[in-house]
C-alpha cells in the first residue's frame, strides 16, 4: 500500500514538473491592434521574474489606454520566473539566463525575435539592485539609435521626480536583446529601474515612460 502511494506521488510530481516545463516554455504574449497603420511597439517584461514593477505597470497601462494607431505587443518574457519570484525559472530551469540566449535557437528567444524583427521600436523594460552611481544599472536607459526618445525621456523624469538621477548610455551585451536588436538595427531602448527605490516609485516612472511613447507613437 505505501509503496503504491509513492509511486503515485512521483508519477503525479514528475507529470506535474514535466507541465510546468513545456508551459515555461512560451512567453504570453499580449496584442493591443488599433486596425489603423502606424508603428509597431513592442514592450518586453519580466525577463527576470523578479523584476515586476515594470512589468504590472506595463500590463495596467495598455489595459487602460486605448491605441488610436499602430500596435503594441507586449510580451511577458519569464511565466515560471513569476510564478516562483526567481530571475531565471525556478526549480524548472534554475540557471536558465533568458537574457543572455539571443541568437542561441533557445525556443522561447526565437518567439520573441519572430515579434520584434519589424518592430519600430523595443523596450525592454529590467530592474536593477543598485544605482548607476553604485555600480549597477538602476536609473539607466541604454539604446542603439532612438537617442531623441531616450534625451526627452531622461529630462521628463529627472525633472519630474526628485532622488537620484537617470543617465543614458549606448551599448549593449553580447547574447542580450540589445545585442540581437544592433545586430538587426531594430530601434531599442533598455530601461533599468532600481529596486532601492519603492515598488509604487518604479511604477509611476514606469507609466512616466510608457506615456511618453503612447503619445508619440500611438496617438
């Protein structure tokens, strides 16, 4: 009887685990279409899944404001990374860097490049545990071309909120979205929240962000 009950709670774990696998496996992706040409946004978030007050600020954004023209596609990176509140994918996948498998034919970067490959513009929006200042990436925007976005968003939020300052930089990493994105000259901007600041902080320079491009592009 015991050894009958044993084999069924391993069956029933590793059916279980072998679920949430193939269900991490995707990213979801979320399509707001105005049915009127413009441009082609695309919001990335929760790469890491602990990194989420960018993340619910993008998704409450797009579900209360209505585009006029053009598209969004915002894709909601790392499902398992939330649900366990784990950069990478939790117990499914502890050391999986989704953000370093650019280019790798990794199946849930290549979902995403398949979105991104005609976009206007990426943002991807990331949080850090330091600032700049300290070493990090907090208060950050890195990008490849959009410098005017990148210039006026910078000054919106440096003036608009008091604490420690936004800078900007050009680069990228190899392997990373920014890195995919130069290679394809796809206009990109990383945006690094900082998590020494509060999560309703984050938010609002969240939604600072995406109001911006809201009005710029899909208005």
């Amino acid at each position: 009887m015991i050894i009958t009950i044993i084999t069924i709670i391993i069956s029933l774990t590793i059916t279980i685990l072998a679920c949430l696998y193939y269900w991490c496996s995707t990213p979801i992706i979320n399509e707001y279409n105005s049915n009127i040409p413009g441009p082609k946004i695309v919001i990335i978030s929760a790469t890491h899944g602990n990194e989420l007050a960018p993340h619910y600020a993008a998704v409450d954004y797009f579900n209360n404001h209505k585009i006029s023209k053009g598209s969004v596609t915002l894709i909601i990176v790392n499902k398992c990374g939330i649900l366990f509140n784990d950069r990478q994918q939790g117990i499914i996948n502890p050391y999986n860097d989704i953000n370093r498998k650019y280019g790798s034919g990794e199946k849930i970067n290549n979902i995403i490049q398949k979105y991104i490959n005609d976009a206007t513009l990426v943002v991807d929006f990331h949080e850090s545990i330091k600032y700049d200042q300290e070493g990090g990436l907090g208060n950050t925007i890195y990008y490849n071309n959009s410098y005017s976005d990148v210039e006026n968003l910078i000054n919106e939020i440096n003036t608009t909120y008091k604490g420690p300052q936004w800078v900007s930089y050009k680069g990228y990493l190899p392997g990373a979205l920014s890195w995919y994105c130069k290679k394809r000259d796809i206009n990109y901007m990383l945006i690094e929240t900082c998590k020494k600041d509060s999560y309703t902080r984050r938010q609002k320079i969240t939604h600072t962000i995406l109001k911006h491009i809201y009005y710029k592009y899909l208005t």
